[in-house]
C-alpha cells in the first residue's frame, strides 16, 4: 500500500466535523489503525475509532481512584463524632439553621416579654440576653427588665427612666384606740396595709401618737411584714400616771413616733402595726397613725 498520510479531524462542541486536515504523518501501520485498519480515509470510520478511545479515556478518568474519590473520608465530609463538640463543627437545626446554643453571646443577645417571673425562669437564655416583666396587677402596669449575666442567673438592670418613685399605698387611723393590754405576747393590731406590688425598691414609713398609763412599763409598739417583726420593737416608759389624757388611759402625756424602713418587694405584702404593754393589766393608746409604702427604685 503506497504510503497515505492520516487525516486529522477537528469537532466542535456538539461533535460535528469542523474541519478536515492531512497530517505530517506516513505510516500504514498508523493510518490502518487510525481508520479501523482499512486504511480508507473515511469520516465514519475516523469517528468510530476516535469514539471508542474517548470513551476508554474517559472511563479510565472516572474509576481513577486519585481523581474521583468515592468513600466519605476520601471525598473531605466531617465524621458525625465531629458535630456539635468541642472544636468541632455547628450542625443544623431542623428548620437549617444553626440552634443558638452554638452561637456566642454577643453575636445574638435576645430580649423577651413576659409577665410573670416563673415565666421569665422558664425562657431558654444565654448570657447576655434580657426579659422584661411587665405587672398588670398594679395601675398603671409596672415593668422590670433583668439580664443573664456569666453566673446563669437573672439581674435586674437599675436605670432612672424605668423607676416609678412615689407612694403606691397608704392607711391612716386618726381615732385614738386604746386597750387593756395582756402583754407583747398577746398584742393589739392598731393598722394593716395590704398591698400587690411591682418588683421594686421600697421605703415603709410609720407614723403614730401614743401613751401608756404607767411609770415603770414600756409602751411597746412594732411593725410585721408578712408576720415577721422589722427591725427593732419601740420600747418606752412614759414617766407619768396621772390625768385623765386621751382615751381615758389615765395619763395625758401624748408622745409622737416616726419610723421608716427600706426593703424589697414584689407582689402580695400585708404590713400589721402592733401595740401592747410590757406587762399585762395597763391600759395603753395609740392615735393619729399612718403607714405608707413608697417605690424608691
């Protein structure tokens, strides 16, 4: 067979013939293999052969272990051991977001509204998020606004535009009452103020006249929240039995107390003003008391 150069063909993209050339080749070997071994230039044989070692080439690409790695490890994926620990990675919650338990603090502080302190403790929080209780028991409707800080627990933020100052509740008895009394074990109760209250900071303050008829007995008079005594009870002997002063106790001396006490309240709170004398049999009065209960913070 006399010596025939190959043909080279040019494809373009949707595999049609874009162009025909001879090639710098003289071989019989080369072009019998080249064109199916008849050694005929022809197009369809060209493509056949052409075909056929694409396709090993490009199965030979694909099993290539080094190319197209098929096993989890090989292809880069994160072992499930990895997800959501320590140095590892952030899985996704059902909704493909990242649960705010892998996210800092800072990044997404959130601010809640509620209305009960049980409902504030039930708040799934992180630190630096904030909750607002509002309270409708009062009018008008006080709030407080808390912050969970590094130690997981709740702290409530001071600031002066959120603090309501003034007097919430007050009680006023003008009329002298006055009693036998059977000693500090068994007292009078001479005013009572209940009160349902926003959280706060408190000043109680307690004003009273009084008298005892005796000499060597102490008129004794104190103050009970929620049925625990505040502070010291007021202990003093009047040093005068005689006349006939208010309320028939037998004396005319008429002393006058004020008091005050600073505490912290929320919700339902009962104050009770109780009076006796030191030992039973002595008349004792008291007159002109009042008990008030103003937020200071």
């Amino acid at each position: 067979m006399a010596d025939i150069n190959p043909l080279k063909f040019i494809f373009d993209t949707q595999g049609e013939v874009e162009s025909i050339a001879e090639a710098q080749v003289a071989d019989d070997d080369v072009v019998a293999v080249a064109f199916g071994g008849t050694g005929e230039k022809t197009l369809e044989a060209t493509r056949l052969a052409m075909g056929v070692a694409l396709q090993t080439y490009v199965d030979s690409h694909i099993n290539d272990a080094g190319l197209h790695p098929t096993t989890p490890q090989a292809l880069g994926a994160i072992p499930a051991a990895e997800k959501g620990v320590a140095n590892g990675v952030a899985p996704t919650g059902a909704d493909n977001k990242i649960p705010i338990t892998y996210l800092p603090a800072r990044a997404i502080p959130d601010v809640s509204v509620v209305f009960t302190l049980a409902e504030r403790n039930a708040l799934v929080v992180q630190e630096g998020d904030e909750a607002i209780v509002i309270d409708n028991s009062v009018t008008p409707a006080a709030k407080s606004r808390y912050i969970y800080a590094s130690d997981n627990a709740w702290h409530e933020i001071p600031s002066s535009d959120e603090t309501v100052y003034g007097s919430f509740q007050r009680n006023e008895v003008v009329d002298p009452i006055q009693t036998t009394s059977n000693g500090p074990d068994n007292p009078a109760t001479r005013i009572t103020l209940s009160d349902v209250v926003p959280q706060g900071d408190y000043k109680v303050e307690l004003n009273y006249g009084w008298n005892c008829n005796a000499t060597t007995r102490d008129f004794v008079c104190w103050l009970e929240l929620d049925g625990v005594q505040l502070g010291q009870r007021h202990l003093q002997e009047p040093k005068d039995a005689a006349g006939s002063g208010l309320g028939s106790s037998g004396t005319d001396q008429a002393h006058y107390t004020l008091r005050k006490w600073f505490v912290g309240l929320q919700g339902a709170h009962t104050f009770e003003v109780k009076f006796a004398c030191s030992q039973s049999g002595t008349t004792v009065a008291m007159f002109d008391t009042s008990i008030e209960l103003i937020r200071t913070g």
